[in-house]
C-alpha cells in the first residue's frame, strides 16, 4: 500500500484504500462483522431449536448487544487513553477460544442456553472495542479529508458481514452443523487478528493520559448535556435501534411460516446486509453534501418497508422488501458515525463514539420488548406494530431536534 496525501480529499469512493494501512484495518472490521452477525445468526437460531420461545430469541439478541449500553461510554474512554490497536488484538485473542469451547459443547451435548448467553455477551464486549477503538482507530489512518469516504465503506463492511455472516451461517448449518460453524466462527476471528499484523499505531495519535480516567468518564457524559446536535443524532440513533433493527434475532421466527430452510433463513437475514451494500455504495459514490437529512430519510425510508415485511406471506415478497429497508439503513449507517465524531473536538472521539454505541445499546431493550409484544400478539403483528410506532417516535425527535436535518459534517 502506497502513502497518499491526507489533506486531499479523495475523489472517487474506494480512494481511501490508498491510504497507508486503511485496507488492513478494513479487512479486520469486514471480518469481524462477519464474524458478529454469524455469532448472531447461529445463537438465535440454536436458541429456537432449543426453545421455541420467540421471548427466550430475542433475550439471545438482548445478551448480544446489551454490552453497548452498559459499557459504551467505558469503551470510549479506554479508545481515548490507551493504544487502540493492541485493545483490538486483545479482544480477539480472548474471543477465539471461547468460540472453539462453544463448539465443543455443542459437538458434544452439553450446551445449554444460559452458556450460550454468556458467550454472546462477551462477544458483545468485543463489539463495544470495535465500535470504540477500531472505528477510531481508522480515524486516525485516513485523516479529516477522507472520512466520509471511510466511514462509507466502514458500513460497507458491516453490511457485508451482515450477508457474509449470514448466509455462511445459514450454509453451514446445513452442510457441518452448528458446532462445526463455531469452529469456521473461530477461523475468521483468527483471519481478523492476522488482518491486524501489518498495522501500526499513527504517530499523530492523541491521548489524554495527564487525566484521571474518571475525569475522562464524567467529561463523556458531560457532552450530553453540552452537546445538543450530538445529543440529537444519539437520539435518532437509540430510536432507530429500539424500533428497526431490534427483528433481526426474530427472523428464524418469522420464516417459519414461510416455509424456508436453514440457507433461505440465513438469506432473509442477509437481506438486510445486502440492501446496507447498496445504499452504502450509493452513498460512497454520490458523497452528499446534506448528511443530516440523508441519515434522517434513510431510516423514515427502512421503518416504512419493514411493516409489509412483517405481513408478507410469501418468501420472495418479504425477501425484496427486507433488501428496500436495508437500503435505507444503508444510507443511516453510512452518515451516523460522520456525524457523531464531527459533533466533537478530535480528543474526545473515542467518547463520542462510546456515547454512540450506548445509544446502539438501545437495541437489547427494544430485542426484549419485542419479544415480550410478540409472545402477546404474535411475531407479525408485533413487528409491523413496532415499525410503526418508530415513525411515530422518529417524528416528535425530530421536530423537537430539527438542527439534525442540516447537519453537514
């Protein structure tokens, strides 16, 4: 890789991977989305298998993901005091074993759903050093010039893992079994690791180690207070987790009516992953000056095609719908960490993040509740019911946060 002019701004979209090391870091990320979503993917489906409770699916996906909400801010203060790339070499060292021990057991009978439960937490505290010291990381390679670009193709790489993670997942349920899968889980997390070995840490990186790691802590939560247009995109950010993307551990649910195999499961999942692909790429390609308002229609846009996702009856139908929704969410993930990082000074990046993926944390809440709905009223109707209250929500947020809609990072 050649050593590019950072001060430049990058033409065309996949520029960025000139950037010295950017691509290695990318790689790393792409494999570790992988590897998350097909952790995801295999733990809601066992957790069916095992069940047949659509409340106990979702807790599985509410263990996953409640690590960003307690431990956000945590995670960003540890991205803002200490090396970033060792804190992600750490995390996947420590979570290659523990994926090879799962698959002992269940190789061996003797999994039972609370392990599982732990083990998807702790893989959730990988995600909070992703989202937090990765992702900043990656700031800290491109420069200011070119993170649009780079943040683009970061969801890139989040909704191809999302495809990869799920239709792999999918795949070799039926080809190995889940045990077998845990072990190909392992595999990619050794790739991830490995990914990493050429990347050094920039020089210009900054820290704040003459303060208190408390001070750090309390000057986080301090922003949301002080900050508002932060405070408006965090709060975009819980409702679009708390009401979108809170059905993905109930799709091995809903595709029970439609009559799918554990591949076609996999590929309804990766539906999501495939349409973020697109509007990814649109986005990286069009590179609009209206950020704010491209990340606000965005989810309005997914909200609105997951309700007749939810009724669908028929496979292709709900398959092309599912795809239009992840286009939106494409788009939202594209412009939300720009905003986040623009809305703070550069020393309190990782922070910003970290307040980000609390905000992301709202996803185990909105999990269980939809669960909860759905042992009520059904998986359906408590979907459709869901999108639309986030519509309702997402427009009173909006109205009462409207410098959102012009934010330009």
């Amino acid at each position: 890789m050649t050593v590019v002019n950072q001060t430049e701004p990058a033409a065309k979209p996949f520029a960025v991977f000139s950037t010295r090391h950017f691509g290695y870091a990318w790689a790393c990320g792409l494999l570790w989305h992988l590897c998350r979503w097909g952790v995801a993917f295999l733990g809601t489906y066992l957790v069916n298998d095992m069940t047949g409770s659509p409340r106990m699916v979702q807790l599985a996906g509410t263990v996953l993901y409640a690590p960003l909400l307690l431990g956000g801010v945590l995670g960003g203060v540890i991205s803002d005091r200490f090396d970033r790339l060792v804190t992600v070499r750490v995390q996947l060292l420590a979570l290659i074993p523990l994926t090879v021990v799962i698959g002992v057991l269940v190789n061996s009978d003797r999994l039972e759903v609370w392990m599982l439960y732990v083990y998807m937490f702790l893989v959730g505290i990988g995600w909070v050093t992703d989202m937090t010291s990765r992702r900043a990381l990656v700031f800290d390679l491109v420069g200011e010039a070119r993170l649009d670009s780079a943040m683009a193709m970061e969801s890139l790489s989040l909704s191809m893992g999302m495809v990869l993670g799920a239709l792999i997942g999918g795949y070799a349920v039926d080809a190995v079994g889940i045990g077998a899968s845990y072990f190909c889980i392992a595999g990619f997390l050794l790739l991830a690791l490995a990914a990493l070995a050429p990347v050094t840490t920039p020089a210009t990186t900054r820290r704040t180690a003459s303060k208190h790691p408390v001070h750090d802590l309390v000057e986080g939560v301090r922003m949301l207070r002080t900050n508002r247009p932060l405070v408006g995109i965090l709060g975009v950010t819980v409702i679009a987790n708390f009401f979108l993307f809170a059905y993905f551990p109930i799709i091995p649910v809903l595709a029970e009516d439609l009559d799918a195999s554990a591949f076609l499961v996999g590929l309804l999942l990766a539906g999501t992953g495939i349409g973020m692909m697109v509007g990814s790429l649109i986005f990286a390609r069009l590179q609009p000056r209206r950020r704010g308002f491209v990340y606000l229609v965005g989810l309005f846009a997914a909200l609105a095609l997951v309700v007749p996702f939810a009724l669908s009856s028929q496979y292709g139908l709900a398959l092309a719908l599912i795809i239009g929704s992840g286009i939106g969410s494409g788009f939202f993930g594209s412009t939300q960490s720009t905003l986040a990082v623009a809305a703070v000074p550069e020393e309190a990046r990782g922070r910003a993040l970290g307040l980000l993926s609390m905000a992301i944390g709202g996803l185990p809440v909105g999990m269980y509740a939809l669960g909860e709905l759905a042992e009520q009223i059904g998986p359906s109707r408590a979907l459709a019911f869901n999108a639309l209250a986030g519509i309702a929500v997402l427009t009173v947020w909006i109205w009462r946060h409207r410098e959102v809609v012009d934010m330009n990072a």
